[in-house]
C-alpha cells in the first residue's frame, strides 16, 4: 500500500524575552560573565514583532513567499523588509510572544504556569480572536494573579520568571520539590515544546481539512525531554499534544534523534501507513527556548539584528494513498550506518547518493533536495544549503552525472535557500515538505529528496553521526484504485450475499 503527504503546517512565535532570559547562550553567559558588553548590547538587537512579521525567510516559512522568491534576493535580508506582510500564512503562522503566554497557560494541566492579571486582561481578547482557538481553549486561560504573587514564587521558590518586554508578568513553577526533571526550567522549556507542536497541528487540522477524530496516531519529534527522575525521558510529548489538539481517538508516542529526528519520524509514519496498522498518522514538533539567540555574540559583533529570536513548529500529516498527493517511495530511503563514519562525502554517500545508484537512479535523477535548511542570513552560521548542495554536486562529478564545469549549476537546479531558523531539528529538511508537496501536485517537479542528518555525539554517549532520507514524488493515480475494495463495495457485496442467502431460504 502506497501512503502520500496529505498535507503540512509550520508555525513561528516571536519570543524575544525567552532570548534574553532562556536561550543558553545567555543563561551561560549571566553565569561565567554577568557584566560582559555582549549582555548589555544584546537587547538594542532585538526586533519588533512587526520586523519579524516583515521578515522574509519568515514569509517562506509560513508559506506566503516561495524559495524562488528568497532566491531572487540578495542576502542580507534583514534589511529588505516584505512591505504588506501577514502573520498569518496559508501554511501557518508567527504568533507574537503575549499570546503565545496565554496558548501556554493552556496547555498546563497541572495549574503550573501563573500570568498577571492585568496582562492576561490586555493580551486576552486578541487570543480570543485567533481563527484556532476555539471556546474551549480559551476557557483554559485562568484569571490571572497579583504581581506579589509572581515576584514571591521568582525570588523565594525558583520560579521560571516570564516577561513581556522585560516586565516580570508570569512565572512556571517547579512541579516537584527535589526532581531536577520536573524543575521550574525544565518545565518550562516542555511546556514550550508542547504549544508551539499544538499550535502547528492546529493549523495542519486547518491546512489538511482532516477531520480530528480520524488521525489515528501522532509522533513528536522535537528535541526536548519530559519525565522524572525515575524515566526522564519517558514521554509522551505526542499524545500530551494530540489531547490539546482534540485528537480524540489518537495515540502516539516519541521519536528522538537530534536533528535527524524529523526524517525519522516521516519515515516511520510513513512505514506504519504503508503496512496498514494506521491511516492518518500526524509527525510534529515543537520549538526549542534553549537555541534562541544561539549565534547571538556574532550577531551583536556584526551590529545586525538577532534573527534566532522565534521558536520554530511543524505537523505533516502522512495518510494512505488518495490517487493524486505525493507518495513517499519506501523503497529509496537513505541511511547513515554504524559503520558509514562521520567523513562529510560518507554522509553525503550514504543518505543520498547510495540509495539512489541502487535504485538505479542519477543524482540529476532527482529536482530538489533539501538538507538542513538553515537560514544563512544568521551570523555565524554560514550556508549550510550550499555546503550540502556542493558536497552532492561533487558526488555526482565522481560518479559521471554531470561535467565538472556544471558542479556551480548544480546547487541552483536542484537546491534551494535555507529560510528556517536555527531550532535544531526543525532546519532538518522538513520545511520544504510543504512546497514539496505544492510542485509536485502542480506538476513543477516529480519528486524531491528530503534529508535529516544529526550530530549524536552532542549526547555524550556515542560518537556517531546520524542521518536518514526519503523521497516524495508524483502520484501517478493508481493507488487509490489499486489498493483494494472500498468500504462501499464490501456493503454491497454483503448485501448481495445476504439478498442470495435469504432467496436460497425461500427457496428451500
């Protein structure tokens, strides 16, 4: 059974005080130099809501630009505002930081998260308006309490302080007295894991069109970690998220692997439709507070705005096959193996070029590849787009597919910009799925590669590499044919049998 990308959603929340207050490059920096010149410059480079809205590479992200439209502007983009710019795209949406507060007291269940009164009162009726928030999420949003109250619980019981333009108006406090895993940071940080997830398989429910009670499974596969001391990792970010979502009659489970783990994910989504355990099976993740402003210091070294300053989101729902969505070819997936090693042509090899020459295909073979989509507008990261795109270009050079002199075509026909921010497994790939799916429906393209690579290493138990790879392309309309009989003609080959056992009774 073919399975096929039905549909995608990617979210942005602006969060310019969790930068300053949660992202480790400043947590870190107010340990070992509290006094230094970057943490008193850093907060003249922090942007409006509006300039994040304007942004391009923002733009691209919720789906209101195209790559081709990044790709016919010359970088720096941070000084080329999109004039009329929405915040709200027809692949998602930036939410401004004070809603988003309101969409995280949501989703505690433990009465954990506490907002001041007279913000709650401010940002309430704009979070009332919001097109997904319906009256039941709403009515989750609790009165809020005294500034006392705050200021109590930050200073005398480890709260996580939140701010709104560096005005204490909420705290998260611990959820248990010794478990560093339920620490007020910690959750924190999965609180804010959870609700941006939410709030991308909302506007996948919105994107898609699939009903909510007919997603029968859901995978999270984000970066962060929820549990206690006795399984600190136990789980379950997606079923937590499916419960909020309205996902009634899904269960789910956790996939980790770093930055690799999206692919990962899609690609056992993928596996368990094709088999037919599940029908609809939604892949998500949520955000990450600990990379906000990661590349900071070279930001305010270079005097340019701090771009790393929004969490990032996705959901891709992967169902079984309609006749005319993207397949995802099971048979052409790469990996990177134990024994691949962590040379860059090795991973390179292993998660594009191996799979393809075994499937009996060129490099050329495929349109568009997309790894690790980091935004190169970021100080200090560099293009990472293109260093992937010539270490394939010069793979295909071995291998005969192109001429050397066509290896600087080759990242400009089958690459694109990087437009995503630096969350992690949110670059990995996977924010192409969405005009991925949109090319080849409308024929622009026939398949396209997405590849996830992760640095397992950073975990301190191994040090290998990671990296896995699928293929979407075009539906030539015969699965939904081919795969079997339809719910309708087996009632009316039950009433057939039915009508000519009652004939043989009357008979007799």
């Amino acid at each position: 059974m073919n399975c096929v990308v039905k549909g995608s959603a990617y979210t942005l929340v602006n969060a310019p005080d969790m930068l300053l207050h949660n992202g480790t490059t400043q947590t870190t920096e107010m340990i070992v130099n509290p006094e230094s010149d970057y943490l008193k410059q850093l907060p003249k480079h922090l942007r409006k809501f509006e300039d994040v809205v304007n942004y391009l590479p923002n733009q691209v992200y919720i789906g209101n630009k195209t790559p081709e439209d990044l790709a016919g502007v010359e970088l720096p983009w941070y000084n080329k505002p999109v004039a009329g710019a929405d915040r709200f795209g027809k692949l998602g949406e930036i939410m401004p930081q004070d809603e988003f507060y309101l969409l995280m007291q949501a989703m505690d269940v433990f009465d954990l998260v506490k907002l001041e009164k007279n913000f709650v009162n401010k940002v309430k009726p704009a979070f009332e308006k919001h097109p997904l928030m319906d009256a039941e999420m709403v009515a989750r949003v609790k009165e809020g309490v005294d500034k006392s109250e705050i200021e109590k619980f930050v200073n005398e019981e480890h709260a996580e302080a939140l701010y709104q333009d560096n005005e204490l108006i909420g705290y998260v406090k611990k959820a248990h007295d010794i478990d560093v895993n339920l620490s007020a940071h910690v959750i924190h940080e999965n609180l804010v894991s959870k609700a941006t997830c939410v709030l991308s398989m909302l506007h996948l429910v919105k994107t898609s069109g699939i009903n909510k009670n007919e997603v029968d499974y859901v995978i999270d596969c984000s970066e962060e970690a929820c549990g206690d001391m006795n399984q600190r990792g136990g789980g379950n970010f997606a079923k937590a998220a499916a419960e909020m979502t309205g996902f009634m009659k899904a269960t789910g489970s956790d996939v980790r692997g770093f930055c690799a783990a999206p692919v990962h994910a899609i690609t056992i989504a993928a596996s368990l439709v094709a088999a037919g355990t599940f029908k609809n099976v939604v892949v998500a993740a949520g955000g990450s507070t600990a990379k906000l402003g990661m590349n900071g210091k070279d930001a305010v070294k270079r005097d340019t705005p701090l771009i790393e300053d929004v969490l990032g989101g996705f959901a891709v729902l992967i169902s079984e096959d309609d006749g005319k969505s993207p397949i995802i070819n099971l048979e052409i997936v790469g990996r990177h193996m134990v024994g691949t090693g962590s040379a860059p042509q090795a991973v390179i090899s292993s998660l594009v070029a191996d799979p393809l020459s075994n499937a009996g295909l060129k490099l050329t073979d495929i349109d568009k590849y997309s790894a690790e989509m980091h935004n190169p507008d970021i100080p200090g990261i560099g293009d990472v787009p293109l260093q992937n795109y010539k270490m394939i270009a010069a793979l295909a050079v071995k291998q005969g597919d192109i001429e050397k002199s066509d290896l600087a075509a080759f990242p400009v026909k089958h690459g694109m910009n990087g437009w995503a921010p630096t969350q992690g497994h949110i670059p990995s790939g996977v924010p192409f799925v969405g005009f991925a799916r949109e090319d080849i429906m409308s024929g622009k393209i026939k398949n396209a590669m997405i590849v996830g690579k992760g640095s397992l290493f950073l975990g301190r138990m191994t040090n290998l590499f990671d990296g896995v790879s699928f293929i979407m392309e075009t539906n030539k309309g015969e699965g939904a044919k081919g795969s079997g009989v339809s719910e309708e003609e087996v009632k009316q080959l039950i009433a057939k049998a039915m009508k000519e056992f009652a004939s043989s009774l009357m008979s007799e």
